[in-house]
C-alpha cells in the first residue's frame, strides 16, 4: 500500500514535472521560431538553413538583379555607393554606432532596408522612429494602416504578409515624410539623403517563411527595386573603425524619384506629408513608448517565460486549494469529541441543504442499534426489518417501514421530526413488555448536552 507521504510527493512532483516540461517545449518552439539574429548565418545569402536567406538570394537572382554579399560595413557602404543599390541589413544590432549614421548618406538612388532594429540602433543611428509595441510573434496582416492604404507598391502587391511583430512610430518632434504598411510594421520614411524602410519582422525574408502568405512578393519587391541588392552578411559584432572615414557620398545633388514626385511616400489621406500632418504622428491611441532599462536588459522571451511561470504557479495555487473530485475517508489527525462532530455535520449538510444524505445518515445509525436488539443480520430485508420492530413495538408494519426505509424529508421540520422518531425506536425495542403500550418519549437534544 503507498504511504501518505509517497501520495503527498506525487502529488507536488507530477504537476511540477508538467509544468517544467511545458516550458522546456515552449523555449524550444520559441527558439526555433524565432532564432537570434546576433548568431552567425542568420539571414544569410548563402545558408541554406531554416533561419538563412539563400532562397530569398535565389529569388532575386532569377529576376535579374545582382545579388552583392558583403563581411563589413564599410565595404557594403562603398559597393552600395557604385550604382544604384538596395542595401539590406538583417541583423542591425551586429552593426557598429560608428557605422550606423553613415548608412543616411548613400546617394539618393539608394535603399537601406532595417530588418527589426531595436530602439538602441535607432537611437545611435539617429533614425527618427522608435518601436511602440511588440507581439509575441510575427502575424500575418494586410498591408493597410488605421484603414488607410500602403503608398509602397511593392508591399501593396504582396498583399497579407507576416510583417507585424514589431511597430514602429514617428518621434515627436520629427516630420520626415512617412508611408506606414501592416499596422504601421512596416515604415517607409526619406533618410537624409537615402530612402529608408524598417520592417519589424525578419519572417519575409527566411527560408522556412518564404512560402507563407504574400512574404516571397514582399520581399523580392522591397529589394528588387533596384538592380544591385548589396547584403550586409555579419557573423557577429563589428568592431569599432580603426581610422576615422569619409561619408560615401556622391557629388551631385540628390536626384528626385521616379515620376518627378518630390515626396515618395504621401500619407494615409492623400496630401503631402509636411510638418505636423498626419502622417507624421503615430496611430491614435498608441502612444510611444519610451524605452525601459530593466526590459532591454533581458530578452523578450525571459518575460514570456516569467508571465507563463507565474500562470503555472496561479494554476498549482487553485489546484491545491480545492480539491475537483469526490471526498475521500481519511483518519483525523488529532480527536474530536462526537458531540462537536455531530453539530458540525449536521450545519454543513443543512447549508448545503443536504436532507437526503442526512435522512440516511440518521437511518443507518438507527438500524445499526436496532438490529442487534433483533438479533437479525445486517442484510436482512425491509419487510422484516418492519415486522420485528412492529411486533417488539407495537406499531404498524406500514409506519415502522416508512420511517427506516421512507422517503426523503420535505423540508428541515420533517427531518427534525424524522430525527426524533428514529432515536426513540432503540428505546422503544429493548423497553420492558410491561412499557410497549407506552408511546416512545421523544428525543429531546437537550438531554443530550443541549445545542452548542
């Protein structure tokens, strides 16, 4: 037979084991959803992992445009200077501050696409946006904003694409000239002299998320508008330039974008994006968010291990507070006197307004004193049960029957009735015969040390 004490440690260690195996599920599935983009290969033109971009270079091999990959930022920033180029940066965070102010001074027939920077490499790059909500994980939306439709047309053909982990809004006190696609998880803005997109998620751009939704238009579309894409391939963090360098930097002015428009990206209604309208404040009622030291310090999936650790725990809490099944039987611990027992009992079952499980109570205790007066076994049948009492008391089979084996009371008097008559039949049957004419006295409580 188990030991109290063996049930007692299944019953912490089971529910414990679960949750940590809940956890250990939940860390991997996040891992390989969404890997660091600080580890060497991610989004890498030539891995061919679930995490790289090879089919994404594929991709944009096969329409035509010239795929360039590149170790160090200073080189990606003089290739990107050559000729008209998109230069792409998976893994922001690897590339050093020093480096990040000069990507604002490509030419103007540059690109610069930001693969989820956080607010520190737009802070140290001096990019007038700022993150202002982050999800769990990346989901597929259309490329409309606050209902008002994509001025990129390359994002508006993609159509749905899992573009919306990360949202971006305009710094207070900015007015740059702003297209805002996927609720605003994708940015369009004019960099100084370079044209800047930041999207918030990294899955357009994967090998194993290609396929999904529109994210292989998306992605060709945001790189494929020019026909050199110049890719950033860092395996960790830069170093710090050794020499002081010149802007890469082309002579002459910067020559406006296609069709003459001297503004790439009009807002959501239509008119120009000047200072103060309305493309250049964030979606109403999202205000920005300034950054937080203690959340910055550890990874977003620490805080979703520790709101799930302490549900687990809320669970573990409601679990051992109330037991969900049928009591059980188990020996007190210390002894109790049968009067206070008696009376608490009997207020649990009439708060819970229990006359059934009562009435059969009192019966069977009944039964068990009135049976060894009868000398008749304990299964012996109704009818005979009856017949002996009423000859012994002199009663009517009928009413003897009715009382050990009748009905459940209606209401609390009837059970207090039934109560009464079933302590005075014991009397009754072992009474002398000189006394079996004598109605049984009824039994009063307080003779039994009165109501406590």
């Amino acid at each position: 037979m188990t030991s109290p004490t063996r049930r007692r440690w299944h019953r912490a260690a089971i529910p414990l084991g679960l949750v940590l195996l809940l956890f250990a599920v939940t860390g991997v599935t996040y891992a390989l959803e969404h890997p660091d983009p600080r580890e060497p290969g991610f989004l890498s033109p030539v891995n061919a992992d679930s995490d790289g971009g090879s089919r994404l270079a594929q991709a944009l091999t096969a329409r035509g445009v010239d795929v360039r990959r590149e170790r160090h930022t200073p080189d990606a920033l003089q290739t990107a200077a050559e000729a008209p180029s998109t230069l792409l940066v998976p893994a922001p965070t690897l590339v050093h501050p020093d480096y990040l102010t000069m990507l604002s001074r490509l030419p103007a027939t540059s690109r610069v696409v930001l693969v989820d920077p956080p607010a520190r490499v737009l802070d140290r790059g001096g990019v007038p946006l700022e993150p202002t909500g982050r999800r769990w994980a990346a989901r597929p939306v259309g490329p409309e904003t606050a209902g008002q439709p994509c001025p990129l047309p390359e994002a508006a053909a993609a159509g749905v694409a899992a573009a919306l982990r990360q949202r971006y809004a305009v710094r207070s006190g900015a007015s740059p000239t702003v297209g805002r696609c996927y609720d605003s998880g994708l940015i369009g803005l004019r960099w100084s002299l370079t044209e800047l997109v930041v999207i918030g998620a990294s899955d357009p751009f994967r090998n194993d998320r290609l396929d999904e939704h529109g994210n292989t238009t998306l992605a060709t579309g945001l790189l494929g508008t020019r026909s050199r894409v110049v890719w950033l391939d860092l395996d960790g963090p830069e170093p710090p330039p050794d020499t002081p360098q010149q802007p890469v930097t082309e002579p002459e002015a910067p020559a406006p974008p296609e069709g003459g428009d001297e503004e790439p990206y009009p807002d959501e209604r239509g008119g120009s994006g000047g200072p103060g309208g309305p493309a250049d404040r964030p979606d109403e009622g999202s205000a920005s968010q300034a950054d937080n030291p203690l959340r910055d310090a550890f990874p977003s999936w620490f805080w979703a291990l520790l709101a799930m650790l302490g549900f687990a725990l809320l669970i573990i809490a409601l679990w051992r507070a109330r037991r969900l099944a049928p009591p059980v039987a188990e020996p007190l611990p210390v002894t109790v006197r049968s009067a206070e027992t008696v009376l608490g009992r009997g207020r649990l079952y009439r708060r819970a307004r229990a006359r059934g499980p009562a009435a059969d109570i009192l019966r069977g205790a009944a039964l068990a004193r009135v049976l060894p007066l009868l000398d008749l076994p304990a299964d012996s049948p109704p009818e005979h049960v009856a017949t002996a009492v009423a000859v012994q008391t002199g009663q009517p089979p009928e009413a003897v029957r009715e009382l050990l084996y009748g009905a459940t009371p209606d209401d609390d008097a009837a059970l207090l009735r039934l109560a009464r008559d079933l302590a005075a039949l014991p009397h009754a049957v072992s009474a002398p015969r000189a006394t079996r004419g004598t109605p049984p006295t009824p039994y009063d409580a307080t003779e039994q040390g009165g109501d406590r």
